[in-house]
C-alpha cells in the first residue's frame, strides 16, 4: 500500500450537513454530518491496475459520478467524524487492494481413503445382519 491517511485527505472532498441523533440543541445548529468523497479514477495514488481492481471491488460503494462515499454522522463533531471518515475509507482501500492468497488443491491422503471404505463395509456389514431371510 503505498498511500497514506494525509495523502488521502489531499484527494478527498467534504459535504457537510445537519445530523440527526444525540445531540440536543447542538443538533439544530452545528453541521456535523460528513460525507466524504473520493474519485478513483482521478487518483494519483494508484497505478491503472490498482484502480481497475479498486473500481472492481468497491463496485457497491461508487456512485453514480464514479466517487467512492463514505458517511460518518456517529460523532457530536464535525472533525471527529472527519477522521472516523478518512479511517473508514483507508480501511477500505487496503482490504480492496489485498489479493487473497491462492488455493493449492491437496489430494485425499491413503489414510483417510482407506478409514472411509472401512467405514463403508462397517455400514454394509450392519444393514446385511439385519436383513431377515424368509426364504429358509
């Protein structure tokens, strides 16, 4: 990750509204609700490859302008959510960025083979005991 949390800030637009909640008479007057907005694909923080898979994973978050939001209004000021904002989106980035590491295909060990077809005579041997011959 070759980003920052200051680097992002210098990319990043604000909206700023009332919020709703706790807050008493604070809440009519202060806006404290942060929306903030982040363009992919104007970015200078990530390569082409970087931005593609960005684009790709955070296809959900993106809206119609092609800008990553992320709201915060969980706090009574508007800084704290202002970093709650840019942390969440941080956060974001990286585990959209993180390749998940590839499955090797391991095969059945001969143990493990040989303790299932026991179990299967096991099983046959039992139901064939329970089968009554009427034909004697």
């Amino acid at each position: 990750m070759n980003f920052t949390k200051a680097d992002l800030q210098k990319e990043t637009s604000y909206k700023t509204s009332r919020s709703g909640g706790k807050g008493g008479q604070n809440v009519n007057k202060v806006s404290s609700k942060v929306e903030l907005l982040f363009s992919i694909g104007s970015s200078a923080l990530f390569n082409d490859e970087e931005k593609l898979l960005l684009t790709e994973k955070l296809q959900n978050r993106l809206n119609k302008d092609g800008y990553v939001q992320v709201i915060c209004d969980e706090e009574r000021s508007q800084y704290l959510n202002k970093e709650k904002a840019i942390e969440r989106l941080t956060s974001l980035l990286t585990k959209a960025l993180q390749k998940p590491k590839v499955r090797k295909p391991t095969k059945v060990s001969k143990a493990a083979k040989a303790a299932r077809l026991d179990n299967k005579k096991m099983q046959s041997v039992k139901k064939e005991n329970r089968k009554n011959d009427f034909g004697e």
